[in-house]
C-alpha cells in the first residue's frame, strides 16, 4: 500500500445540484441561455459563428442592455460562449450564399444546439458538463493577446503576424493556471484567508516574488505590479462565468504612460488594488482543469466507496477535521448494521510493518471514535493482537467497557513506540510532539531501559526523536543511548 502525500489537500464541494445552480445563474452563462433561446432561421452569423454586426443591437437589447455603452460587447461574448458551449450550432456559408449578406459578407445559419435542452432536462452532471466547456472558453479569451488596433498585424499576403504581438500562448494560459492554483491553495489552506478575498498584489506577488528573497527589489515590485494589471484583466474576463469573485483594482489608480495616478486617500486601502476570491463553483471548475491536467487534487468523499485501507492511506495526510469528515462519509455508508464489520475492516487495514503502518493504525483508532457500541465485538477480537491490542484496550477504556484485560508490559511500550512513530511521520505540531515524548518516558519508570528492547520497526528512529525533542538534557542523553542499543541490537 502506498501512502504518498497528495500535492494538495482535500476540497470540500458543494453538491452538484449546488454547483449546476450556481453554474445556471453565472451571468455569462445566463445570458448565452437567453440568446440560444432568442436564435431564430434569422439570426445572422458570420462564417465563424459570430453575430454580424447589425445582430448585436438586437441582441443586446434582448438580454435587457440595450442602453448599456458595453450592451453590444456583452452580446457578443455571450454570443460567442452559446457558440463554443453548443448551446446553438451554425453552418458556415455555402459558395451559393457567399455575398448575399449586407455589405457583401457570407453569411450562416443556425439552429438550436443540442446541448440547450440538456441545461433544463439533464443531470446536473450535464449542466456542470457544458460550464466546464464555458470555463475552458473564457479561459482562452483571458489569456488572449490585447491589442488595439488588428489590421496593423495583417501583412500584405494576408497572414496575420502574430510575432508582433509579443504573445507565448503556453506561456500566458500558464501563468494564470499558476495564479488559479496558488488561489485554490490559499483558499484550501488553514492558515489561507477561507471565505475571505485575497488581495491582488498578494496574488501577484505568488507568482513573481522568489520564496527565498526576505526584501523584493525595486525590478521585482515592478514586476508584481505588472503582473496585477494583467491579473486585473483576466479576473474581469473570468468573473461572468462564475469562477471568482472579484473587486477590480480602483480605475483612479490605472494610469496611461507619462500620467500621474491619483493618489489613494487611505494608503491603507488594500482593496483599492483588487480584491479576488474563488467561488464553490471556481473550486470545482480549478479542480476539474487540475485533475484533466494529471494533477492529484482529492476532495472530500473521494473515498467513501472504497476500502478501508485505501481510506486510512487516503487520508494519511488530510488535515484533522477533512480526515474526521471522511470517515464520517465513509462509515454513513456501512450504517449502523454495518458498524461492526466496518470497524474489523478498519483494524485489518491498520495492521502491517511498513514505514506508514503507525500512522494507519492512529487514523484507525480516530476512526474508532467514531463508530457506535456495534463495534465491541470487532475491537474485543483484536485484544490479543500484538499491533491492536492497545488501540483496542484504548476504545474499550473510552467507552467504560467491562472486563477489559489489562495490557502486558511489552504491548504498553510497543504502543508508546507506535504512537510516537505516527505523529513523527503526520509531521505534528512540535509543542504537542514534545508533550507526548516527555510524557510517556515520564509516566513510566525505567523507561528508555526497556522501550529499545521493544520489537518494532521504528524503535531506533523513535528513539533518536525523542532525544532531539526532550527538553530535559538528562533524559535526551538517555534516549539518544538507547537508540544507539536499538540500532546495535537490530543489526545483530
């Protein structure tokens, strides 16, 4: 069994009946509904698809923007997601139509896409389908090359001339995955901003400033700074279809070349220089782009069906309340009738040798708290076990069983082993590390001149924490002496 450590910790989604709501209602997407639905045998596309000019107005005023400065541009965007979702399908121009439209341009057709219907009368796993294809669309139009005027790219054969736009597609649809990454983590982390907004320049600096720079040069601030104007722009295009929400950096800061920027009336304002935060939705879509992309991202109720020893390796390195919520997930599914052979199919899983069998059989027993009274019989089958016994005793103990038998000396410090072995490899908080080490050498006396005698893998490497870790001299000298004996004892 392998116990590798996921490159990112467990997301918790909505549901996807949650998710397909919120995916309907992204305003992007609402409005490439509404002019799906509007198409006609009189829509007038172009050979790409697009809506010609003299559509747009229609269009817009459709969507209720007719007096908007921006409506035509809105229309134009939704328009083009209808397109690229297949919520509305086109035939490009035959050679018989070419000319027939205004001005001389071919003009297309289009009729309903099939994907339209679905939006209503599919699963919400077909809806969150056709966003994902939405989000992937408005993914490229954010990393798309801005200029201002194209006809100065057409060369005289026709061809554009793309090395004028100084543009690395890969490079550009990289950054920002990179930028959408560090947000998911931030927003996953326990120490991240949860529910709260990022600010920009903090997003910007992820990605530009080194980790082992302690103060940024004036060449790397100007290049945080870049970066936030181009993150300005691509959350503003990735806003709409619901991925972020996000409060654009203040227009009075944006200046042309050569021009004084106003300056800010609280310097202490950090919201006037963007603020960004992920949406239930942006989790799932980020995870989704993740996990096409070869990315180990797990969520939570990712296990829920699986066994049990692929839920203890699972969830090795979950934080605490993940790893509780899991199992939870997990043990619903056996109910109340299956808690006993849920709780001997735990025990089975938590036993072995290999370096990640301690950490199995902590996650084992936190999963043990869990379960009702249904489990004693499980847990008592195991009192006689080498590596379950203590666990067991533990549960028993716990719930005030009777008749449970005292454990033998050697199983006490085989556990005291065990359970150092298993907060060493979950990378614990040191304070509490510290704790447990001096606790159990000072609970028992004679300690380190039983516990390297004990049979178990870790014995040696136990030892040589606890002598990095007791505060008290004395005692690490010990522990340290008597993991050079547990060492020399298992090479003999």
């Amino acid at each position: 069994m392998s116990a590798e450590r996921p490159s990112l910790p467990p997301v918790r989604l909505h549901t996807e009946a949650e998710l397909a709501r919120d995916a309907l209602a992204a305003p992007l997407l609402a409005r490439a509904v509404r002019l799906a639905r509007w198409a006609g045998p009189g829509t007038r596309v172009g050979a790409g698809g697009e809506l010609v000019d003299a559509q747009l107005p229609a269009a817009a005023e459709h969507l209720g923007l007719g007096d908007d400065e921006d409506g035509a541009a809105y229309a134009s965007e939704a328009w083009r997601l209808a397109v690229d979702t297949g919520l509305v399908d086109f035939e490009d121009p035959d050679d018989e139509s070419a000319g027939d439209g205004a001005g001389g341009e071919a003009e297309g057709t289009v009729t309903v896409g099939e994907n339209l219907a679905l939006l209503t009368s599919g699963s919400p796993g077909d809806v969150l389908s056709i966003w994902l294809d939405g989000l992937e669309a408005v993914h490229a139009d954010a990393t798309a090359p801005a200029f201002d005027d194209f006809a100065d790219l057409i060369g005289e054969d026709g061809s554009v001339d793309f090395d004028a736009l100084d543009w690395d597609p890969e490079e550009e649809a990289e950054f920002l995955d990179g930028v959408l990454t560090n947000l998911y983590l931030l927003t996953l982390s326990e120490a991240g901003p949860a529910d709260g907004p990022v600010p920009l320049p903090a997003l910007a600096a992820s990605m530009v400033v080194p980790e082992d720079m302690a103060e940024p040069t004036d060449d790397v601030l100007e290049q945080v700074s870049e970066a936030m104007m181009r993150l300005d722009d691509q959350f503003r295009v990735l806003e709409p279809i619901g991925i972020v929400a996000y409060t654009p950096v203040d227009e009075a800061l944006l200046t042309e070349e050569g021009e004084e920027a106003t300056p800010p009336a609280d310097d202490e304002d950090v919201t006037r220089y963007g603020m960004v935060r992920l949406t239930p939705l942006g989790l799932y879509g980020i995870r989704e782009r993740m996990l096409e992309a070869g990315v180990d991202a797990p969520a939570v109720g990712d296990l829920v069906d699986k066994g049990a020893d692929i839920l203890l390796d699972g969830i090795a390195y979950y934080p605490e309340e993940a790893a509780r919520t899991e199992v939870g997930l997990w043990l619903a599914r056996h109910g109340t009738e299956g808690a006993e052979s849920a709780a001997a199919e735990l025990l089975g899983a938590a036993r072995g040798a290999d370096p990640r069998a301690p950490l199995r059989r902590l996650h084992c027993q936190q999963a043990l708290a869990l379960v009702g009274p249904e489990a004693e019989p499980a847990v008592r089958a195991v009192l006689g076990d080498p590596e379950l016994g203590g666990l067991a005793r533990v549960w028993l103990a716990e719930r005030g069983a009777a008749d449970v038998p005292a454990p033998p000396e050697s199983m006490i410090f085989w556990l005291a082993v065990d359970t150092i072995a298993a907060q060493l490899d979950a990378d614990g908080d040191l304070d509490e590390l510290q704790e447990l080490v001096e606790g159990l050498s000072g609970r028992h006396s004679g300690f380190f001149d039983q516990v390297w005698r004990v049979e178990h893998p870790a014995t040696p490497e136990v030892l040589e924490a606890m002598g990095r870790l007791h505060r008290d001299r004395k005692i690490a000298k010990e522990a340290r002496k008597a993991a050079f004996k547990a060492r020399s004892r298992a090479k003999g």
